[in-house]
C-alpha cells in the first residue's frame, strides 16, 4: 500500500488518538532500547576476546585459528535491553578442519580457544559446545559470547561457509558486506534499526518463531519500496500489511551483490534471498506452520493498533498497545 494513503489515513485518525509518536519513542528508548552503557561493557569484553586471540595467533602462526569479527545485533545496532549474549565469527583454517563434521569442527575450535585463553585467566570451563556454536562464559558479567566457525574461501570481504544455525548445512557469508548492507538502510532509513528492534520485541513479547535476519530483510525491502516513515504507527501499518497483503510470496531480492538473474525462485514457495548470498533462501526455514502464524500475528497486532488509534480511553488505547508492545506497555 502506498505510504502517502497510510499516511494520510493517520492523520485522519489523529484527532482521535490518545497518545503522541513521542510517547512510543519513549517507551522504546525505556524498555526496548539496550543501555549503552551495557553495550560499552559487553563490546570491550568481546574486545579483549577478539585482541588476546589476535596477539595468541601472531606467536603462534601455525596456530589452525584465523581470526575473530564482531557480528550479529550490537555490530549491526539493532540489539534491544534483553540482550544476553552476543555473536562473533571465528574464521579456521580450512586444511585444519577439511571433512570434519560440524560436532569435529566445534570441538576442534573449542579445544583452540582453551588453548589460547589458559594465559588470560580463562578456565575450560567457561568454553562449551552449543547448538552450532562455541559458548564463552564471563563469570563476572554474565555475558555469553556465541563463536560461531566460518571457514574461509580465500575471497574477497571476508567470504566463508559458516554452519547455519537451523540446519547445520555449511552457507556462504560476508560479515563485512552484510554489515555494510544493514548500513546503507539505516542510513537511507533513519527509521530502521528502530523499528527492527521494536518488530523483534514485539515477537519476543508474542512468543512466535520469526528469525531476526527475516525481519530485518522485510524491513529492508519495505526500506528499499516504499521507505519507512519516521511516525511509529505508520512504520508498524507498513510492516503488519506487507505482511498479510503478500503473505510473504512476493520476491525479496536485493542486487547489493549479485542479479536477480542469480537467483532460483521456489515455484509456490517463499522467496526472500540474504542480500550476500543468491543461494541462501530464508524462506527454506519457513514451513507452513510458521508462515501461517507469523501471518496471523501480524493481523492480530494490525487490529490492536487500530483499535488503540481510535480508542476512546486511555485504558482502552494502552490495553491494545500492550498486545503488541507486551504487559510493561504505558504512556
């Protein structure tokens, strides 16, 4: 739908409304919003991380571990408060890891990084295998560092096949290209990285199975269409209506890196393409059941704010906004 309509729809309905853009503006930056002082500590611990395995490496070049990158929603200013671990991409090398299986190449890194880390105080126990993933454990903090394996291709940006998280298979990434992806849209958009943190708290608070990279990718293409207007109810009608209007069949690709012609659409299927990658379709993770509640959710939250638009009471208006914005909700 045309964001000019859905603008002025808003407007229309304004005169009525019970609360301002201000009052969701401060909600989010109380509640949804991670506090950049825990930002600060959370990046100079995986900081330190990343420059002792640095340093580690340059006195032992025979060392199988390449390098650490930041990744995931701190790196891409996208993180909300709930924000309990973060993410990094540890690159191996790939003679050191060649027919492992994704249980050997785990192992493989955690027994490296015990390694590196016996010097800095750093016990085996604060490293364990996860689900597709090395876990270290700060015993003062709290945090969680996700290190997840990329295996390096020898291209350019920093390509590899990392262990995708819902499959196990082996998927072509850029960390570097997809950082500078999510960059372009929150500079065209100042919008962006606000809403996809209010979209992830709004599922967090809903309890329903929609991966962040998807709703970032929605988000984006919504960016790249339409643009994403600066009012908070309007962004929200935008992103709930694409939703049920194309009940997501309608191709997401973007040509950052590569042509439409690259791509292989899913006949009858979902198509939304990682803007790095043309192979990697993340409508492959979206069964029926998943699709058709991500569906109903976005209807559900859609008449929730229609009714807090046009609300009557303020009780009325907050009820509603609590469906979408969780129990904690109030202006």
């Amino acid at each position: 739908m045309d964001t000019n309509v859905l603008v002025s729809g808003l407007k229309e309905g304004r005169m009525r409304m019970l609360f301002t853009n201000q009052d969701l503006k401060n909600f989010i930056e109380i509640k949804v919003n991670v506090k950049s002082e825990k930002v600060n500590e959370y990046r100079k611990q995986v900081n330190r991380l990343r420059d002792n395995l640095t340093d580690y490496i340059k006195e032992n070049p025979d060392f199988g571990l390449v390098k650490m990158l930041h990744s995931g929603s701190v790196r891409k200013g996208t993180a909300i408060s709930t924000l309990n671990d973060m993410d990094v991409a540890i690159y191996v090398k790939p003679d050191q890891v060649e027919n492992y299986t994704e249980e050997q190449v785990l192992t493989y890194i955690k027994d490296g990084l015990v390694k590196a880390y016996k010097r800095y105080n750093m016990t085996e126990d604060q490293f364990s295998i996860g689900r597709h993933c090395i876990k270290v454990s700060f015993k003062g903090s709290g945090l969680d560092v996700d290190v997840v394996p990329v295996i390096p291709n020898g291209e350019p940006d920093d390509r590899g096949h990392l262990i995708a998280q819902d499959t196990g298979e082996r998927v072509l990434t850029s960390i570097p290209l997809h950082l500078s992806f999510i960059r372009s849209r929150k500079n065209s958009n100042s919008n962006y990285a606000t809403m996809v943190r209010v979209t992830k708290w709004w599922r967090n608070k809903n309890d329903f199975k929609m991966k962040s990279f998807l709703i970032e990718m929605i988000w984006a293409h919504i960016a790249d269409s339409e643009g994403i207007s600066d009012d908070i109810v309007t962004a929200l009608q935008q992103f709930y209506r694409y939703i049920i209007n194309t009940e997501l069949k309608d191709p997401i690709i973007f040509e950052d890196h590569y042509k439409k012609s690259e791509v292989t659409l899913v006949e009858n299927g979902i198509n939304i393409f990682d803007p790095v990658n043309p192979d990697n379709n993340l409508g492959d993770s979206l069964d029926y059941l998943k699709l058709e509640r991500i569906i109903d959710e976005a209807d559900e939250a859609l008449g929730s704010l229609s009714l807090a638009i046009q609300a009557s009471t303020k009780n009325v208006a907050i009820s509603s906004l609590k469906q979408i914005f969780g129990t904690s909700f109030s202006f």
